[in-house]
C-alpha cells in the first residue's frame, strides 16, 4: 500500500513538473511549424526516399508525406508526427494492388518510423530534469548513436529482404554523409575521458537546443508570423498533454511499483545478473531490460518504467542514464504499428513485424554499449 500511495503521488507530481517546460517546447514547435522550417527540411530527405521507395512514382503525394512525418521525428514532433504519419499511408494505400497487405514502401516507412532518429530526445531530457539529474542533457550524444544504430540496423534489414539496391549513388552519398558524422563523433568523443564525454555530450545538446530556438523565433519573425499567440497555442496544448499524462502514468507506475514492492522484479533482476555474473560480464545493465522490454510495447509503459528507475537508482546512476538511453533509442514499435495498420485498415503485416523488430534489438544492443562507454 506504501507503493501504491507513493507511485500515485509521484505521478501527480511529474505532470505537474512538467506542464511549464512541455508548453514551451510545444509553443516553439507550433511557430517551426508555420514558419515552414519542418518543409523545408523535408527537401533534403526526398532524392534518398524515391531509390529506397521505387514502387512511388517520383512528385506523389506519399512522397511530401512521409518526408514531413520524418522531419517531424527528427525534430521530436511527435504530436506532429502520427498526423503525417497516417496521411503517407494513406498516400501509399493508393497504390497498393493487394489492400490488406502492407506494401514494401509502407513496411520500410514504419521499420524507419519505429527506428526513427530524433534529434532532439528533449522529453528524455525533461524527465531527467525533472528526477534531479546534475546535467539532464548528458545522454544527448549517447542516445544519437544509439537510435542512428537502430535505424541503420532496420534499413539495412528492409532493403535485404526487399532487394531493395543500397548501391544506388543517392543512396550512397546519403550512407556516406550519414557515416561520416556517426564516425566523426565517435572519433572526437573516444579521445575523451568519461566525465568530459558527458560535459561535451551536454554542451552540444544545449547548444543545438538553443541555436533552434533563436533559428524558429528569428524565421517567425521575418516572416512576420504573429508568433506570440502561435507560441500561445502550442503551449496550451503542453499544459493539456501534461495533464492528460496523469491517469496514464498512475496506472503504469502503479503496476511497476507493486511488482519493485512485491520482489518480483527484483527476483527476475537478480537471477539475470546471477547468469551474467557466472559468465565472467558486469552485471549493471540488467537493470535496464525491464525498460528495453517495455519500450516496444507501451511508450507510457516504458516512459513509466524509466523514471521508476531513475528513482529507484537516481538519475545519474548508471542505471538511470541507461534507463534514458534505451528511452531514446527506439520508438514503441507495436504502438505504431497499430495505429498505422488501423489507419488504411490493413490486416497483413507481412514481414513489418520482423524488421522493426530487428531495428529495436539493434538499438538496446547500442543503447548499453554507449552508456557503458560514456558512463561505465
């Protein structure tokens, strides 16, 4: 009973911790929005999307739609996202022969939709304000290698069972580029001792949050958008999902807090680390498998199940910065994959459910190595 009175109480108490730094964030997003900048961004993506996806004929409308869903997921722009989303594949259905299968294009668009890269993890970053992290944006790098892990991993995995030519020269350059910066930031952070990675991990977030600030306001401003009550009306919408969020993390933190209180976890915990331990490998990473379990299953779930150990274990331990990590790695997989199915009423999956499953495992796998080399 102790549990269940303080998983309701903390609940209650993260919602409301929450609402000033989710309506900001969500008012800047809402002047992005009008200033264009998610469009324009959806330029870049396109040449790459028309050789992975050949079966859509270059200038549809899929093509507008899944590069606005994608640079929306860059961006972090979940609420964004899922319109987008459901509209590229509604788009795709439309040139679909067999209706109750999902297409090729379809299934490697949500394998990159589980998997996706976000730019900006800021809601791993203000749950980890929110428990006391000393710097909430230190993971910022080690999630960015963790998610580019598990979307090349899903890529790659598509276009085999696809046959789908990763040869092509746009296709090529794109790998090429992307590969140089992945490199170009391990080669820069592998000279570093571990507390420098996690200040330079953190300066760098600070500095790319901040830069898309000024960049939003400064667009909004030169294009004379009235970006006070755009502001105004994305914030209303944080203060909203706030409050939305309590009766959802009450039930999770509920059910996660009686299965710490009752020993069971921990009994599954340790006889994981007794099997990892007998084997000769450090043991602290099974404190992050109940949230790597989770997280293709309920992002609420594993949302929840993040800040149960960050406080369990505090937010800087090694198990909340893992915790963190694999919060940031992948997106709930089935989540998606059922509203995306339900949207064009699609009963096949065909080989969607292997690959993005593939995508996952590939992102838990980078998600402990990186927090072992940030933090270990």
């Amino acid at each position: 009973m102790d549990a269940i009175y303080a998983m309701a109480k903390l609940s209650v108490e993260i919602a409301i911790g929450l609402i000033g730094l989710l309506a900001f964030w969500l008012g800047i997003f809402r002047v992005a929005e009008h200033a264009g900048l998610i469009a324009k961004l959806s330029i870049v993506l396109e040449p790459l999307l028309c050789r992975l996806m050949p079966e859509i004929p270059k200038g549809h409308p899929a093509i507008g739609s899944i590069t606005m869903n994608m640079s929306a997921n860059v961006l972090g722009l979940d609420n964004a996202a899922t319109p987008f989303g459901i509209k590229a594949m509604q788009d795709m259905q439309s040139l679909n022969n067999d209706k109750s299968s999902l297409s090729n294009a379809q299934i490697l668009f949500l394998v990159l939709n589980t998997s996706s890269v976000t730019l900006f993890p800021i809601a791993v970053f203000l749950y980890r304000a929110e428990q006391g992290a000393a710097t909430p944006t230190d993971v910022f790098i080690p999630i960015l290698l963790a998610t580019s892990a598990s979307t090349l991993v899903g890529l790659f995995v598509t276009c085999w069972v696809q046959k789908v030519n990763l040869f092509n020269k746009v296709v090529v350059i794109y790998l090429l580029l992307l590969f140089s910066c992945l490199g170009a930031v391990i080669l820069y952070f592998s000279y570093l001792a571990a507390a420098q990675m996690a200040s330079q991990s953190s300066f760098v977030a600070n500095a790319l949050l901040l830069s898309f600030i000024v960049v939003v306001l400064s667009v909004g401003a030169v294009k004379k958008l009235n970006c006070y009550e755009l502001f105004i009306d994305g914030a209303k919408q944080g203060f909203e999902l706030a409050i939305s969020l309590i009766p959802y993390l009450i039930a999770m933190l509920f059910a996660i807090g009686m299965l710490r209180a009752s020993g069971l976890l921990d009994i599954v915990m340790q006889s994981i680390a007794y099997i990892v331990n007998a084997i000769g490998f450090d043991s602290r990473f099974v404190e992050g498998i109940p949230n790597a379990l989770m997280k293709p299953l309920s992002g609420s779930g594993a949302r929840a199940m993040m800040i149960e150990t960050m406080q369990h274990h505090g937010a800087d331990s090694f198990a909340g910065r893992l915790a963190s990590v694999l919060q940031g790695s992948t997106e709930t997989t089935f989540y998606i994959l059922a509203v995306y199915l339900g949207a064009v009423s699609i009963k096949y999956s065909r080989h969607a459910v292997a690959c993005c499953l593939a995508a996952d495992l590939a992102g838990i796998v980078a998600a402990i190595t990186v927090t072992y080399w940030f933090f270990g």
